[in-house]
C-alpha cells in the first residue's frame, strides 16, 4: 500500500515538474516573439514620445544660453512732422542722405501742387517710409532735424529679445526633432511606420516654415530701424509757442497787417480782372447816352411839329 501511496507522489512530482517546464519555454518564446519586433517601430513608439520632453529641456537651455551670450533685439522706429518753405530741397535731400547712409525708401507719397489753376499757392505735402540701418539710426534723425521746422517727433524701440531667443530655441529643437525622425525613417520597413513618420515629418516642417518666417522679419526689422517723415509745404514758418504779452500783441499785429495785405492783394486783383469789361462798357455806355439823346430830340420835334399843325387846322 506504501509503494502505492509513494508511486502516486511521484507521478504528481512529475507533472508538476513537466508544467514548470512548459511555462518556462513559453516564456521564453514570447520574450523572443517581443524581440523580434522590428527597431524602427520600436523607436517610432517610444522614442517620439520622449523627444518632445528632451526637446523642450533643450529649447529652455537654449533660450536662457542665447540671451546672455547675445546682445538684446530691438526694433527701433521713428516718426517725424516737419514744415518748411523749400520743399523740393528738402525732399531731395533726405532721399539723398537716406541713400548715403545706406537706407532705402520703402514707401513714398506726395500729394498737391505748387501752383493750381488760378496761381494760387497750394500747400504740398509728402508722407515718406524710410528704412536705415540700426546703427545710423540716431544721426540719420540728427541730420533730418536740421533740414526744416520739426512740428512733431516720436521715437519708439520695442524689446523682442526674449520671444526672439524663445522662437530661435524652438526653431533648434524642431530641426532636431526633425532630424531623428529622418533617421528613423531611413530604418523603418514597415509600410504603417513609414506613413505615420511622414506625417510627423510634414507637421515639424510646416512649424519649422513658421517659425523661419518669424525670425526672418524680426531680423529685417531690428537690423533696419523704420522712419516715417511728413513733410508740409508752408509759405510761413510756424513759430514756438509762447506766453509772453508781448510776443502775443506782436504776432495779432503782424497777422492784421498780413490780413490786411491780402485784403488789398484781392482788391487789386478785382480791379484787374474788371478791366476789359470797363473799357468796353464805358464807350458803350456814351453811345447809348448819345443815341438816347437824339432820339429824345427827334421825338419832341415831332411833337412839336404835330402840335403846330393841329392848332393851324383849327
């Protein structure tokens, strides 16, 4: 009965033996199975999900390397009024300077005329987009001061420093990130792989483009400051302003007699053009007089005439 009881032992020893066994080349296999997986797509699924965060630790360590080893971005401008009584000298010579400084016009616009119709004055007036080099954008201003009667000035310079850094360090990270993605690219066979890739790739290009964009136009625009200029056609030169009484009663005075000048100046015109029409209407005027008095004459000697006969008659 023992060496029943103890047979039977051994056969439940064996099978449990023979199980273990078995689990453990299934095991095996599946580890093998998992190993077998080709390594680009293993990289398409893990890797792509890591790059975005080494990417952005990179783009903050970028960004804070770029500002502290670079000088700060700033995108100057200007707009200036000014008046005065040479307006072609003038013109000409800011375009003149704008050219020597190494600018250029990129907008120009000048409206009226010096004479209409009537010979009468017109206010001309010119409203010129300049852009010049950073770096003479100060004694560009300096030099533009002299040329006539400034009315009005602003001067702007807006910081970008920190979205420019920002922008370029991202701009690095895409190019990066897009970089591994070629890599992974080039190993990849499976034909889902290769599709999602290329999708990814289109999306990094497309904000790389952007972003390439950006950067450009802010290079345009800190490497050029952008001056505006109004420039206004005066016969007379605005003076300061002033609240003295007696710079006050001398400029009423000299307004009235300037006032009064005009006032004769129109007069004068008047009487000119009046002229052709009083050298005709005056002989005119004698000849209908003349004519009006015979005709009165021959009138009454008619009545006169045909009185005498009526009383001879009776």
């Amino acid at each position: 009965m023992y060496k029943k009881i103890w047979k039977n032992v051994a056969i439940a020893v064996c099978c449990i033996i023979g199980m273990m066994l078995l689990s453990a080349c299934s095991a095996k296999t599946a580890q093998q199975a998992m190993s077998a997986v080709p390594e680009p797509a293993a990289e398409a699924a893990g890797g792509l999900s890591n790059t975005g965060k080494d990417n952005n630790r990179n783009a903050v360590q970028m960004n804070e390397n770029s500002i502290q080893g670079n000088k700060r971005k700033i995108i100057k401008s200007a707009n200036v009024q000014m008046e005065t009584q040479s307006f072609d000298e003038v013109t000409s010579a800011i375009l003149d300077r704008t050219k020597m400084q190494g600018g250029y016009i990129e907008k120009s616009d000048i409206s009226g005329r010096q004479y209409n119709e009537k010979r009468d004055i017109q206010n001309r007036r010119a409203y010129i987009t300049i852009r010049i080099p950073e770096s003479t954008f100060e004694s560009f201003l300096l030099a533009v001061e002299k040329l006539g009667n400034i009315t009005g000035s602003q001067t702007r310079g807006e910081d970008i420093t920190g979205q420019y850094f920002d922008t370029e360090a991202r701009l690095k990270a895409l190019q990066i990130q897009e970089e591994r993605l070629l890599e992974i690219l080039r190993k990849a066979k499976a034909v889902k792989d290769i599709i999602e890739l290329e999708r990814e790739l289109s999306e990094l290009r497309y904000q790389i483009e952007n972003l390439t964009g950006t950067i450009r136009k802010w290079d345009s625009l800190v490497n050029y400051a952008t001056i505006e200029i109004e420039i206004v056609e005066v016969q007379k030169i605005t003076e300061g302003n002033s609240d003295l009484l007696s710079v006050s009663i001398k400029r009423g005075f000299n307004d009235s007699i300037e006032m009064l000048g005009r006032i004769f100046k129109g007069f004068i015109i008047i009487v000119v053009m009046l002229l052709p029409f009083i050298f005709v209407c005056i002989p005119l005027f004698f000849l209908f007089t003349y004519l009006k008095r015979n005709w009165d004459k021959i009138r009454l000697r008619k009545q006169t005439e045909t009185k005498g006969r009526n009383e001879n008659e009776k």
